[in-house]
C-alpha cells in the first residue's frame, strides 16, 4: 500500500475553509452592518418626519393662537358695545322721564310754594327744596304728590321758619314711579 501523506493538503484546505469562513463572516457582517445601518437611517427618517409634522403642528397652533387672541379681543370689543348700546337704550328710555317729571311738578305746586332746588339723590328718589307761605301749603303739596300716578311716598325731611318771617323752608323727598308707555298719567289737581 501506498503511503500518500495527506497533511499538506488537508492544512491547505483547512486553510482555504477558513479563508471561505473569514469572507462568508464579512460579508455576513458587511450585510449586517448595511440592514443596520438601512434601520438607522429608516428610524432617522422617521423621527425627522415626525419633527418636521410637530414643527408644523407648532406653527399652525401658534397662528391658531394668535386667531383666538383676535377673536378675543373682538369679544371685548362686542361685550363693551353691546354695553355701551343697553346705556344708550336705557338713556334713551329715560328720556322722556325727565320731560314727565318737570311736567308733574309743574302741574302739582299749589300756589304759595315756589322752588330753590330740586336733585335726583338716588336712581329713583327725588329731593324738593324750596319755600312755602305756610305749613299748610307743604302739606297740600305733599297730598298733591301722593295722588300722583309718577310719584309716591312723598316724605318730609324738615320745614322750618325763621320768628321774623312767614316764609317756611322745606326739604321734601319723593319716589319717582315709571310709567308704562301705554299708561295716561293722571293730572288730578
């Protein structure tokens, strides 16, 4: 039998294997680090996308807000006109009240009282100042007020008269009532 020493070609296909082995394991590796590097960049992508959507996102909320600072500034804006326009209804309501009180008190003064001042303490209340021949005429005007239909509760806050002279002062207080447009006022002197 023939003696064939097979270790220099068995260490030369060794060799040859681990050469196969080494460029298999790095072109493995090579494949590896590319689908790697792919799942990065795809990731990269990703999160690029989404900031770039949340960037968008920012600015449109951000002109959102600007819109919601508008409208509410114009809210404002509606709000004191609408107040300034319920002043201007209730003034012009009003109007003719005054021209009904001048007209009452005018039509309701017996004789022998005259006038010196005559104020609005309160949103409804009326003060009469003035001067009276004599205490009866107060009284009379007071009786006069009371069966007014504009005013009520007429009350009286001091008379008084100097020794010397028959002249009283008086200070009166009065309600005032709002009529109805429909209703006719009562001139019953």
């Amino acid at each position: 039998m023939t003696r064939i020493n097979l270790l220099p070609w068995r260490e030369s296909r060794r060799l040859e294997k681990n050469k196969e082995f080494y460029v298999a394991m790095g072109f493995c590796l090579l494949i590896a680090a590319g689908i790697g590097f792919g799942g990065y960049k795809y990731v990269e992508d990703k999160a690029n996308f989404q900031a770039k959507r949340n960037a968008r996102l920012n600015s449109e909320i951000a002109l959102l807000a600007e819109e919601l600072k508008a409208i509410a500034k114009l809210e404002e804006t509606k709000s004191d006109l609408l107040s300034r326009m319920d002043i201007i209804q209730e003034l012009q309501g009003k109007r003719p009240q005054i021209v009904h009180t001048f007209q009452e008190i005018a039509t309701r003064i017996p004789d022998g009282i005259y006038l010196t001042s005559m104020k609005q303490t309160r949103e409804n209340t009326l003060e009469l100042m003035g001067l009276a021949e004599s205490n009866a005429r107060v009284s009379a005007l007071m009786r006069r007020m009371d069966s007014s239909d504009y005013f009520t509760k007429p009350v009286l806050d001091s008379i008084t008269s100097e020794k010397d002279s028959m002249i009283s002062t008086f200070k009166l207080d009065l309600q005032q009532q709002v009529l109805n447009d429909d209703a006719e006022p009562d001139d019953g002197i």
